[in-house]
C-alpha cells in the first residue's frame, strides 16, 4: 500500500514533469519560430536593400543550365537574312502602307515562315495601325486638313538556336504634336515550340531584384534623365524597383538581353523610349537556359538576278524615245532592292523619291541606288502634307532629308517631288529644287497587281514621260521586272529624271513644276 502510494506520487509528478516541458518546448519552437521569421525577413530585405543602395548585385541562383541542342534541327523551317549580326536576324520584311488624304502610314513587318508566330507578330502590326487611325479620328472629324503619320520597322534577333526576339519601333505625328511620338513593342518566342515567351519563363532567382539593379545602375550612368534626390526622381524611380509590373518589354540577342522602357517610364518623355543591354555573361546565371550557344545559323539563299551582262554607262540618244522611271515612298527593304536588281541587269538608271526617316533604316539600299548611277531624290522627310506647313518648316521638310543623304552619300538631293503632287504657290515659293510630278499615273498603290500596272504602262507611253511608281510594293517589283525588257524591246530607253533633262536639253529651274521632258 506504501509503496503503490509513493509510486502512484511519482507517477504523478512524472506526469507532471512532462506537461510542463512540452509546455516550454512548445514555447522554445514558437519562440525560434518567430526568430526564423524576422531574421528571413532582415535576409530578405536587406538584399533589396542592397540592390538598391548598389552596394553589391543580387545572387545569382544555383547553375542548372539544360543544353539547348534538342532545338537545333527546328532550325531549317525558318527564313533567314543572310546578315545574322544585323538588326533584322530573322524574317522577310513586309510593308503595310495606307495613305488617305488624312493620314500617311508605312509599317515594316516580318514573315518568319512559323504560323503561330507569323500571326502574333502581323496582328500586332494591325494593332498598331488601328490603334494609330483610331485615336485620329477624332481629330481629323474636327478637321479635315488634320494630317497624321506613322512610321513602324523592327529589329529581330535570334540567339543561339532558341529564342526569336522582334522589336517594333514604332514613330508617329498626330495632328495636335508638333515632333514624332516613340513607342516600342517586343514580342519574344521560343523557337522550338512557336511559344511566346515573358521574363517568368526564362529567368530564375532574384532575377527581378537584378534587373531593378541593373536599370538603376543604367540610370546613375545617365545623370541627364533627371536630378537625383529631387521629388521628380521619386516619379521614375518606383518604375524601376523589382516588381514584374516594371519589366515587361525585352529582347535576347547573341549580346544579351536587352531591356526597353516606354517614354516617360524610367527617364522623361523627351528621351523616347529607353532600351539597354544586359550583356550575356552576366544575365547567363539568371537564365533557365543557355540560349546563347553558338550554332551557326543556316542562310537563306536570297535569288540573285542571272549574270548580269556588266552594262556600260548608259549612252542615251536623244533621237530616240524614252521614258524616265520614278519610284515614291521608299527605301524598303526588299521591294525596292528587287526594283534596283531589275535596273542593273538591264543597265538603265531611274529616280527615287526618298521619305527621309526611312534612309536610316535602309542605309545601303540608299548607297547602292546612288552607286548604280539612279537619281536619289527627296519626297519630304516625312510625307507631310506641305502645304499644312509655314515655309520654314517646308523648308524643313528638305534640309532634314538633305542632311541625311549628304552624310550618307555626299550629295543633296537634286529633285523634290512634294507629297500627293501637292503643289500650291505657299509650296513651290519654299522650294528652291526642281519639283517633278508625272503624267503616267500606274495606280500601282491602288491595284497592287502586276497585270494591272503594266496595262497603264504597256503601249500607253510617250517619248518623254513620267512614270509614277512605289518601290515600297511587291507587286511593282514584279511589273518593274516585266516592264522593263518589253519597253526597251519597243524601243525605249528607260532613264532617269536627270538623263531626262540632259538628253532633252532642258535646263531644270527650282520651283517649276515639271509633268514631263520634251
Ligand atoms: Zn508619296
């Protein structure tokens, strides 16, 4: 009984023993539990901090890069340029042009030969024309002299064998602004699977608070975007801080990758939109895949025309007839290098009316029309409606283009021939060239069909005239490389607004406004 009774005791305080550690281990883990917490949090924190303050770049994670090989075979269904390095790696170049009274529009787009990514990237194109007429509308139902324009090319990438990056940069003039407004837009997609792709899909780790270091390290280096520590700074800075809403727009290039920021985002809007690259090697540990392998990429072969017979400088007789060739709206890639393929087989020469903000994009187009002998002319620097402008600012119009081809080529234009043949006296007074209108009008931008072009052309010329064309369409390419063997058959010559004047004896007076050279 004594004994049972003490044991019972110590059963008791045995009991009691255990209740009261469970009670101060359970305390103990609550207790490390909120140590863990806050410490995480204090982790955590000060790397954001530290990425903010640059005392040093975030971490990269852990390497587990998958080799990309099983990509490579995929590699044969697209359409290449044979200049891999250049801006426009990937896809032939398609142009969409509208021009109405109100508006003026000419959008470069690219046709990989992948539907699903041929789709994406043509109805983002779409989009951008509809969105640009509809937010024009309004104005130009206010009033009808409204005059608006858009000017659209891109830049495609591939890297390695994996990732087709496009980038549309995107200008346009609305009636009530006074300079070009940036815009840019990219699309990227994995080529193995036609799958567009977002930062989430091909970065990993502390990936955002790397890019948020990388952009304010961009930033400091550009001391002129605004004053630091001043309350504008506050407006662009929250732009900028890791969060996916702040990066969206990117491209990935044998480089790296590229990081673009819509105007006013990061920087003022005066400064456009914002891009800069992230070089390879240092975005590589982000990455959930190595997309920078080297493969050599296959090369399109681009039909050249057959051997062509080396063409004298052309002699032209006087005595016979001839009709000069004259081309709108352009360079376009493409278009316009067919029409000049076409021209230097057969040895003859024509005159290109340039818009002037489309020679940057297509430099050696220019070059190779001025070294083939052709007359580079100008069509304004950006198909304005003149006569909506003050002298000076016609003048503009010029001397804008002018500088352009003088750093490219050396030389002026010689000729203007002024957007829509508009051609009022406020125009001709600022103009101190020759203006050249035509007296065949090929309908080409209208029909856009080869059979229908050449049928204004075919036994309709005179000795003399002036043809109007656009080498900003296929079809024209396609009527050009009948056009011209049959008319040099008939006898013509094919010349140049400037053999024209020569052969014709006719001294070209600035400010005259000339249909044809008889
Ligand atoms: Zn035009």
């Amino acid at each position: 009984m004594y004994a049972s009774s003490i044991n019972y005791r110590r059963r008791k305080m045995k009991k009691k023993n255990t209740t009261t550690k469970y009670i101060i281990r359970t305390v103990i883990i609550i207790i490390a539990l909120i140590i863990a917490y806050f410490l995480i949090k204090m982790i955590k924190y000060s790397d954001f901090m530290q990425a903010l303050n640059q005392t040093g770049a975030p971490m990269p994670p852990e390497a587990t890069k998958q080799p990309s090989d099983k990509y490579s075979a995929i590699l044969d269904n697209f359409t290449f340029n044979d200049d891999t390095t250049g801006t426009k790696a990937i896809g032939q170049t398609q142009t969409i042009t509208e021009d109405t009274p109100n508006t003026y529009c000419a959008v470069n787009y690219p046709v990989i030969g992948m539907d699903s990514i041929d789709s994406v990237l043509k109805a983002e194109a779409d989009n951008i024309i509809a969105q640009f007429n509809t937010e024009n509308a309004e104005y130009i139902a206010d009033s009808p002299e409204a005059r608006a324009y858009l000017n659209v090319d891109y830049q495609s990438y591939v890297t390695g064998d994996s990732i087709a990056s496009f980038v549309y940069d995107i200008q346009y003039t609305s009636p009530d602004s006074k300079s070009p407004v940036q815009e840019v837009r990219t699309h990227n997609f994995l080529l193995a699977t036609g799958n567009d792709i977002t930062f989430d899909k091909i970065l990993m780790g502390d990936y955002l608070e790397y890019l948020s270091y990388k952009t304010t390290e961009y930033v400091n280096a550009n001391p002129e975007f605004y004053k630091k520590d001043s309350d504008e700074a506050e407006k662009y800075t929250k732009n900028y801080s890791a969060s996916a809403r702040n990066f969206k727009d990117f491209s990935v290039s044998m480089n790296g990758l590229t990081l673009y920021f819509m105007p006013g985002r990061i920087a003022p809007k005066k400064f456009g939109y914002v891009s800069f690259t992230i070089p390879s090697k240092d975005i590589l540990p982000f990455m959930v895949f190595d997309p920078f392998k080297k493969v050599k990429l296959p090369v399109t072969e681009i039909a050249q025309p057959e051997e062509a017979v080396q063409p004298a400088a052309p002699t032209i007789d006087p005595s016979k007839p001839m009709v000069a060739f004259t081309f709108d709206d352009g360079p376009n890639k493409g278009s316009t290098e067919r029409i000049l393929n076409t021209l230097e087989k057969h040895g003859v020469h024509a005159t290109f009316f340039l818009v002037g903000n489309r020679i940057d994009y297509n430099k050696d187009i220019v070059k190779r029309m001025h070294e083939l002998g052709c007359d580079v002319a100008s069509h304004s620097f950006d198909h304005a409606q003149l006569n909506d402008l003050k002298k000076k600012k016609i003048k503009q119009e010029y001397s804008r283009t002018n500088s352009i081809l003088k750093n490219l080529i050396g030389d002026k234009a010689h000729f203007v021939r002024t957007p829509y043949g508009t051609h009022t006296d406020k125009i001709l007074e600022a103009t101190d060239y020759p203006v050249i209108l035509w007296n065949v009008d090929t309908e080409d931008w209208k029909s856009r069909n080869k059979k229908k072009i050449l049928k204004r052309v075919i036994g309709k010329v005179n000795d003399g005239d002036i043809i109007l064309m656009h080498d900003i369409y296929d079809s024209t390419a396609d009527a050009v490389e009948t056009m011209v063997p049959k008319l040099i058959k008939q006898g013509y010559q094919i010349v140049s607004v400037s053999e024209m004047f020569e052969a014709k004896g006719v001294e070209p007076k600035n400010g005259t406004v000339y249909y044809n050279i008889r």
